[in-house]
C-alpha cells in the first residue's frame, strides 16, 4: 500500500479536549487485497470506514484499525475515509512526551498545540505510520476552531472561512512529507511576515505565527532567523520548500522539526556566537527542514542520518561566526559526553523508542567531524552539499545508512565501511597502539581499524598528520608520541 495523499478534517473542541471528524486517506494498491491496516491510538473512537465511498466492516483495537473488506479490493487506486472523534492522548512532558498540549497564554487565550515525532501521526489521525511510506501528493488540511484563534499548519494558507463562532482554515502542502509533520497548532497569534530570498535566488515569505503578547519580540527573532537561515544554505543548499513557506509557531512546548512550521518555545533565550544572539534551539530544529524532512531515513534504525548530521550542522554554525578553534572545541567538549552504551545503528526494522538513544545526536554528528578530518574540506563540504541536494537521496527517496556509507566512500575515493562499522555499528573506539622500540623510536598501530587513517601525531618536532594502519609506522620523538590531540576520532589509546 503506497500513501498518496491525506486530507484532515477536525473540529476542535476545547472545553472537551476533543477532536471530531474525518480522514481520507487515497492510496495505490499494489495488489488485491480484503483487508487494510491504518495505524490509531486506540485512545479514539472510530465511528465509520469507507473505502471508495462504501460503508466497509472493521476492528479497532491495539492502536490497529482493520479493514475487512466486504469484496476484494483490486490493485490500483482506492480512497479510504475513517470518521472518527475523541479526546486525543495528552502530552505528559512535551516533547519528549507526545501528545496533544492544552494550555492558554498569560492572556486567557486558548494555545494548542501537538507533538508527534516520536509516537508519529497516528497519534491523532490514522495513517501509515512508517518512515518508508510518505504522501507524495502531500496533504489538506482543514481545522475548525473559534474564531478568535488562528491555526497554523504545513504549506500554505488557502483559505479562512467563518462560519457562526467558528472558523476553519484550509492548510495544503503538495511536498511529500512525513507523518509527524503532519499537525497544527492553535492559538491567539499574530503572523508577523518578511519575504526572505534563497541562496538560489527564490522569494519565500518567512513568517512568525507569535502570541500577540510577543508580537514587539518578532522583528528581531526573525533577525536571529535569517543568519540562521543563510548559515544553513551555505553548507546544505537551498531551502527545501521555497515553493511554500518558512515559518516558525510558538509553542507552549520547547520545540520540534515540523515541515515549513517548526514549533518555536525556547522563549526567546538567546546565546552569544560571534558576539551576536543565537538561538540553538531553533538553529537545531531548522536544521531538519534538510536533514529530516528533505532527507529522510527509510527506517528508523537510520534515525542518526537526522539527528546526527543535523547537529553536525549545529557545530557548522560555531565554525562560521567563531571559526575553527571553536569548531574543534565544540567536538572535544563533545566527546566526554557519549554514553557509547549501545550502537547508533542496530540493524533493520526497530522502533522509534529503540532508536532514539542520545548517541545519535552527538556521537552521530562526531562521525561527521571524523568524515571531514579523513576527507579534508576539499572534498567534504562539497560532498556534503551533494548528498543533499541530489534527487537520488531526497524527497520522495529515502534514505538508510548504506547509502551515506556508500556515497562518502564514492565521494572520498576509498571505502569507509570499516570506520562506519566500528562507529555507527558498534561501541568500540578507535584503538592506537604505541610501542616504544629502542631508544626514541615508537612503533604507531591501529589494532581495530582495516583501512588506514590520516592521524596526527605529535612529537618533539611538533605535530604532522601521518598516515597509520595495521602494520604501523615508525616514528622518532625524543617524547613519547601524543595522538589526536585536536581529538578528531573517538579513540583510546595504548602505551607499551
């Protein structure tokens, strides 16, 4: 079953803390079948299934709605509408939690808002929920609130209609889009929009959906934004969604790479790069409008593709405004804090919990620091910027560890898979041998590495980048040998 397209449909009710409605969910069919699986929190109510507008029998249980066809349904197109309503599971500690956040500002206004990276969108409205499996022809939506609050949602407005104390506003995206982008958020805001022009020369509007209370905080928020923006497209190309929008929401939550409207709740908190207001948070999150929802793990084993090269591109940010000692500082500091206790990739077809360890953030963006070491700039940044850009690798195709396995090998010339087993595939560390022969000579081994790797090494004579493998290389130094001070690999070192 290929998901072609959703369409949501939902009133909001906030005295009940509920949501009524439908989704549609057009799809193609590779072959025939009589039966169709969605995923649901079972926290629901489903009321009625069609398929192709025909009322059709189902089971709903264990976060499963089934379909039992009542005739077979051939391959090809079909078109299943789940009318449903209830009260949706409610975030516990957001967004770490998932779940739906009824809140209200200092104002008394309504403020909603929704978290679904990790449980997905089944959360709220059922789907597919695989990574492997997004809507190519991406998604309307339409949410009803009162008419004192204003929704913001994916793509592009299309339209307000009012209608009584209600209004409704129809959101569409044409991107594909995965599943947990798939949400919107209310509240009493106010859109505050710039245009901003790409690094490739397109117009984009840039907006801020802001609580009106922070409306006077917008202008320079959106200031921090754009250097953010720039920073960004430097290393990764252009802004993936110049057809629709960039946009931020402020949430009651902290945070979360949502497809062109990341939700914003850092509360302005800004530090100092460069001497200038920096808010990582959102540089974190924007970051994912790349590595996340342009590029897109098939599974979520290959989480660390998101996480990792995203927060790579955090330190990259560090590098423009404050230069390469705080670049290299930036991973040193970094280092001490893996907990290494399992791998960052543990094979095929876990879940999402089992995925999501903190090592796929750190220690996944320290394997692209190790990258560029081994490949040098020349090569990396524009290799990097490839991979993200090329239509093989984004969009409508997905992606798994193989393919940045086998592309930064291409691209570097030689085979990398021996440094990806021993960092994304295990916990073993770099393992340096130094054997002090005669006098000032020491033998310099790697005893877990098949490839050899360009290290620095560091003598009485100062430091040069040498090449080490297996067999070793012999060096003269008056000290003994230090290794990788600048710490561009996770190592761990012997002295004999």
């Amino acid at each position: 079953m290929d998901v072609r397209h959703y369409t949501i449909s939902l009133n909001v009710d906030f005295a009940q803390r509920s949501i009524d409605g439908f989704t549609t969910i057009d799809v193609i069919m590779a072959q025939p079948t009589h039966v169709l699986l969605f995923d649901l929190l079972d926290s629901l109510n489903v009321k009625q299934v069609l398929v192709n507008n025909k009322k059709q029998p189902f089971e709903y249980k264990d976060n499963l709605i089934r379909v039992n066809m009542n005739a077979e349904l051939p391959a090809g197109k079909a078109s299943v509408r789940v009318i449903y309503g209830g009260k949706p599971h409610v975030a516990r500690r957001p967004p770490w939690d998932d779940g739906f956040i009824w809140a209200k500002d200092s104002t008394g206004h309504q403020w909603m808002a929704i978290t679904a990276e990790g449980t997905g969108g089944k959360l709220y409205f059922p789907c597919k929920d695989h990574p492997s499996d997004e809507p190519n022809e991406g998604v309307d939506m339409f949410i009803t609130v009162p008419k004192d609050l204003v929704v913001a949602g994916p793509g592009l407005l299309q339209k307000v209609t009012n209608h009584g104390d209600k209004a409704t506003f129809h959101w569409k995206t044409n991107y594909t889009i995965n599943n947990y982008s798939i949400l919107f958020n209310v509240g009493d805001f106010a859109v505050v929009t710039r245009q901003y022009t790409t690094v490739d020369g397109h117009t984009v509007p840039l907006q801020f959906y802001v609580l009106k209370e922070h409306e006077s905080k917008a202008a320079h928020h959106l200031d921090v934004f754009e250097k953010t923006i720039h920073e960004q497209e430097k290393y990764f190309g252009e802004y993936p969604w110049a057809k629709e929008k960039i946009a931020i929401c402020e949430t009651p939550h902290l945070g979360m790479e949502h497809q062109t409207m990341n939700a914003y709740g850092n509360k302005f908190k800004y530090t100092k790069v460069g001497g200038e207001d920096y808010d990582g948070l959102m540089h974190h999150e924007f970051g994912h409008e790349w590595w996340g929802n342009k590029v897109t793990a098939k599974d979520w084993a290959d989480y660390w593709i998101h996480e990792g090269i995203c927060t790579y591109g955090d330190a990259l940010y560090v590098r423009e405004f404050e230069g390469e000692a705080a670049y290299n500082k930036y991973f040193q500091n970094a280092s001490f804090r893996f907990g290494n206790k399992i791998p960052i990739v543990m094979g095929k077809d876990i879940d999402e919990e089992a995925a999501y360890n903190g090592d796929i953030y750190g220690k996944g963006a320290f394997f692209m620091h190790t990258i560029r070491y081994i490949m040098g700039d020349s090569l990396f940044f524009p290799a990097l910027k490839k991979f993200v850009t090329s239509p093989k690798y984004t969009y409508d195709n997905l992606v798994n560890t193989d393919d940045v396995q086998q592309f930064f090998s291409q691209e570097s010339g030689r085979d990398l898979k021996p440094l990806f087993d021993l960092y994304i595939r295990s916990i073993d560390k770099l393992d340096v041998h130094i054997k002090q022969l005669s006098g000032n000579h020491y033998l310099i081994q790697l005893q877990n590495m098949t490839i050899p790797l360009p290290i620095e090494v560091t003598t009485n004579e100062g430091t040069k980048r040498m090449i080490i493998d297996q067999k070793g290389l012999l060096v003269s130094s008056n000290t003994v040998p230090e290794i990788d001070e600048d710490t561009f690999y996770i190592k761990k070192i012997t002295i004999e």
